[in-house]
C-alpha cells in the first residue's frame, strides 16, 4: 500500500507557477513550509487598520528603515510569506535583487482577524524558527497589540516566543530597534472597533 503524500513547492517551483499563470492576477498566495495557502479576503476592518498602521510607519521611520506593505519576505528555501507589514533595514538597492530576508527583518506584523489562530500557531511559529526577533498580532478580535520577542527553540520541538506582552488600544508602543520611535495604538485601531 503506498502512502500518500502531499507535493510541497520550494520558493524557485512557486515563482515558477506564477510566471507560468498558475495564479489568477488577483489570487492572494503565500508560500508556507511548501504549501500554497490561499488567503483570507480582507474585511473593512483589516484593510482600514493595516491602511492606518502603514500611514503611521511611513513618516516615523522616514529614512531609518523600508517600510513594506503585503510584500513578500523569504524565510526559507520553502517560505515566502506576506505579512501585512515588515520593517527592513535600510539596503542600498532597496531590496530590488532580492525579498527581504530574517536578517533584514526588525518587525513583522499581522493583522489578524478570522486568521487569528492561524497568525497566533502556524506563522508566529515559522517567524520564531526563522529567528524574526519582533513579531506582532494587532488582533481585531480582542482589540489588541500582542507582542512576541525573543524567539527560540522548545525542548521538544517546535519554536515560540519567550516573551509575550499585550497591550491595549490606548496605549503607546516603542517600535523596536528605534528606542527613540513610539506608536499610538488609538490612531492604528478604528475608533469604532469599540462600540
């Protein structure tokens, strides 16, 4: 009896099915351990909270770091995930030769609604492995900031984060690797996330 198993794609095959039309111009995909994931359609939400995140990055970071939005970033010979926002550190050709890679990554963030325990298991795991120091959730379900630094290997398997840390909507956050650079979280979250 043979088993049956399921085809996984390196990064070099998933361009490849892209350059070959594979993906409808609008398909929204990933690349995951050497699955294709489809993702999850934004809701007003989402879009309005990573639109307001963005608009906030932009001008903090001016020349400091590259702000990406919804851009790929490479992870392994098998993951190319999009996060709806990375911070990379400055390059001279802006990242024209190639993604950024986990030793160009300050900060990713997700924003996280109906893909919640999906951001919160399997990418805040593949973050942690590939040593992405900060990785945010700004989750919209409960209306918070979750932090997770300081990534590391368990002892049996797998990898996490060491440090957690939640904070509230009303709060400021320092963005890290700018000690001097701080967010307020009320002009991220959409005032009427609340009521």
């Amino acid at each position: 009896m043979t088993a049956v198993t399921a085809k996984r794609f390196s990064i070099a095959e998933y361009h490849r099915l892209g350059e070959l039309g594979f993906f409808a111009p609008d398909d929204r995909v990933e690349l995951i351990r050497g699955e294709i994931i489809i993702m999850a359609a934004k809701g007003t939400f989402h879009s309005v909270c990573n639109s307001l995140l963005l608009k906030k990055l932009y001008p903090l970071l001016e020349e400091r770091a590259i702000v990406r939005g919804q851009e790929p970033i490479i992870l392994s010979a098998d993951s190319e995930p999009e996060p709806d926002v990375v911070i990379a550190r400055n390059r001279s050709d802006n990242y024209l030769s190639s993604h950024p890679e986990p030793a160009d990554v300050l900060l990713v963030i997700e924003v996280s609604d109906s893909t919640l325990k999906y951001d919160r298991r399997t990418k805040l795991s593949l973050y942690a492995e590939s040593g992405i120091s900060d990785y945010w959730i700004l989750n919209l379900v409960d209306i918070q900031l979750e932090m997770h630094s300081e990534p590391y290997q368990k002892q049996r398997g797998g990898f996490d984060y060491r440090v957690k840390r939640v904070v509230l909507p009303n709060e400021v956050v320092v963005i890290p690797g700018f000690p001097d650079l701080s967010l307020d979280l009320s002009a991220v979250f959409p005032a009427q996330m609340g009521e």
